[in-house]
C-alpha cells in the first residue's frame, strides 16, 4: 500500500510508539493519578512525560498548561466553547475545518458574533482582512496553521502579532502542522493551540491535547473525577487537572511520548525538508499529468506537504476510488471536513482528491502516483460520472 492520506492519521508509526503501547498495557496497565500505588504511578510518570515532551516542543515553560484531549476537535471545543460568551465577536477564516466551523456555528445560535474573513482562491489569507475585521466586542481570532485541503500555510507570527496589538486571543488548529512545522508559543503569541498527536507527532488515534497560556481560564467541557481534591463539589481550579476528568488514554499517551521523543530526535526541521521535497517532486510531477489542476500556493514555501487536486471531466470521488482499488494508493477524497474550504476554492461540487506527505514515504511512490495518475487521466470521461455508491469520504 501506498499511503498518502497522512493528513488524516500518519501511517506508518515508527516501532517505538507501538513498542511503548505495548510496554505500558502489558507492564504498567494501571490508572494514572488515581492510586498511591506503584504501577499507578508509573502511570502517571508515562502521561507526564508526554506532556513534558510538548512542553520542549513547542517552547511551552510549565507542562501542566498542557490538557490532553482525545483529538484536536475536542481540543478546539474546549477552547471556542470555554472562552467564547453571547456578546462576544470572533474572528476565523473561510478555510477552517468542521472542528472551528461547527461549534462556532452552535455559538452563533447562543449570540456569538462570527466574522468569517474570506481567503484567496490558493487558500491564503491577508492580515489586513482581519485587522479590518476587528470590532469593539472582538474577544479572539480563531485560524488554522495550514489548511487541510490545500496545505495553505496561514501568516501564524503576523496575526500573533495583529493579536497581540489588539489584546485578542489567538486560538489556533495546529493539525497539519504540528511536529512539521516550528511552533514557538511565547514567540507566536498563542494563546491556545489545539494539537492532535496522531498525525505530525506520530502518535495514536485517541490522543491530542490543548495549551492554555498562563492566567486563562475555560469554561469546562466536562466535570468528574480529577483523581485529587475529591473532597470539592466543583472542579479543582489547578491544571491540567481542571480540564482532565475521567481516567486518561495512558496507553495512547505513552505512544505520543514515543513519538515525540523520535520528532525531536529526529528534528522537524530535517522532517520538514523531506516531506517539502517529496511535495515538491509530486507538483512537478503533477504538471505532466493532463487535466490535472492543483489547488493552493505556488510557492511551495507556502504550504505544508499536503496537495488537493482534480482531475479534468473525472469525478473526484470515482478517482480515489480507482486509486485505491486498481493501483493500492491510499489518499482522500471529498469536502475533506472543510466545506468553506471548497466553497472558497470553488471546488464543493466536483469535490478534490488530497494526496498528504509523511516522513515515511519514498520518492518510488510519489513516481508510482504520477504514473497512475497519467493513466487515470487518459481513461475516457464516461467511466466517471457520479454513482451513488461511489466511496468520497467527504
């Protein structure tokens, strides 16, 4: 299998993480912070040192800023749902994932004004769109580093910066970007970043989490046992515990603790540089293909290592589908969980195929794609009208 839909979950992970899941459900296996035990604190050694791990990454002084959540959508709830109140003025862009535009959308309903500030046909946004924007009662701006359909890096420092002159919180989706990318907090202005372990951290499924920067408080998502202060009918006001009730994925957190450790090993910076240059390899590559049409920047500095594309007269849907079937390539295609993406794009009909980079891809698979693709392009436009039973993953 060739596999690029690591915008999605990266695949494969390196042995460690699974190693280290292994380790801790056969050996340690007990609940972290809930017992005086050995084994349970073993436990919570392993969740501390993934969060300690997150704090070096991101340049983050105290770990316990760190909440772990079971993705980066319940990340983002957390943070758009405990800061925003009826009143309040948002600001957020027209490439967001569903993970922003869904519960700003049940905001809205509750009196939350939204601003969605519109983005280039490549998916870029302007900084003065969003200074424009700014009004009385804006509390925040809400953006994603880099689209996920495009892979349109967002002007991040800049807009930390505009946030910083205005005195609004900057909450940003690091989905695509995270272990890839350098993402320097203090540096960036950020004051909450939602983060999922399972894709540029080479974590599992089942992880992510939240920074909080010092002296902000949420609203909670949820309240329970906390493991310390059982005595309160409230929530303990101390982090992470605050925003961590119920019993923590351990497992799943000692393989994001792997992971980690192999992206700072491994550097992002030499992680970046080669999924850059596989990207780069399948635009040039792309170019040669007829009909072929990408979306997004063109300077490849202005993206991450995710293509969106279509394919002239061919269904976007039907395409991934014989990429998956007939030459065992595995990527995505559909609405990608970002309809105002599409809209913005122009694409919410017909839809995109997204291709998406890791570190463990090969230069033989980007050239493997290419040949498929050239063979795809040239079937006749029949084969492609739309079915209803035809996969999307929309």
């Amino acid at each position: 299998m060739i596999y690029f839909d690591n915008a999605a979950t990266t695949w494969p992970k390196p042995p460690e993480v699974w190693q280290a899941m292994e380790h801790c459900i056969k050996s340690v296996g007990a609940n972290p912070g809930r017992s005086g035990h050995r084994m349970a604190l073993q436990a919570g050694r392993l969740v501390d040192e993934a969060r300690e791990q997150l704090s070096l990454l991101f340049n983050i002084s105290n770990p316990d800023r760190i909440v772990f959540t079971l993705n980066a959508t319940e990340a983002l709830n957390l943070a758009i749902k405990g800061l925003l109140k009826p009143g309040d003025h948002v600001i957020t862009s027209s490439m967001e994932h569903n993970a922003v535009t869904r519960p700003l959308h049940l905001l809205q309903g509750k009196g939350v004004e939204v601003t969605k500030v519109a983005c280039a046909g490549d998916g870029s946004i302007r900084v003065t769109d969003i200074n424009s924007a700014v009004k009385q009662n804006t509390v925040a701006i809400i953006i994603t580093h880099a689209s996920n359909v495009t892979g349109t890096l967002m002007p991040l420092a800049e807009i930390g910066q505009l946030a910083k002159r205005k005195k609004l919180r900057l909450i940003v989706d690091a989905a695509q970007t995270a272990g890839v990318f350098n993402l320097d907090v203090p540096f960036m202005n950020i004051h909450l970043l939602a983060f999922p372990g399972h894709k540029g951290l080479y974590g599992p499924t089942g992880t992510g989490g939240l920074y909080l920067v010092d002296g902000l408080e949420l609203e909670t998502l949820k309240e329970g046992g906390t493991g310390s202060m059982s005595h309160l009918p409230d929530l303990p006001d101390l982090l992470p515990e605050r925003y961590e009730s119920g019993t923590l994925n351990a497992v799943g957190l000692s393989g994001l603790a792997a992971g980690l450790k192999f992206v700072r090993n491994e550097g992002t910076e030499k992680i970046r540089q080669y999924e850059m240059n596989l990207t780069s390899r399948f635009l040039a590559g792309a170019k040669k293909v007829k009909g072929l049409k990408v979306y997004g920047p063109e300077e490849l500095y202005e993206r991450a290592p995710v293509v969106a594309f279509s394919l002239a007269g061919k269904n976007s849907g039907r395409v991934g589908m014989l990429l998956d079937q007939e030459y065992n390539i595995a990527c995505r295609a559909g609405l990608h969980c970002a309809p105002d993406a599409h809209k913005t794009l122009g694409t919410f009909e017909n839809k995109l195929v997204r291709f998406s980079f890791s570190y463990f891809n090969k230069e033989e698979e980007i050239d493997s794609a290419i040949l498929a693709l050239t063979e795809i392009a040239a079937l006749p436009n029949e084969r492609f009208y739309e079915v209803k039973d035809s996969p999307c993953g929309c």
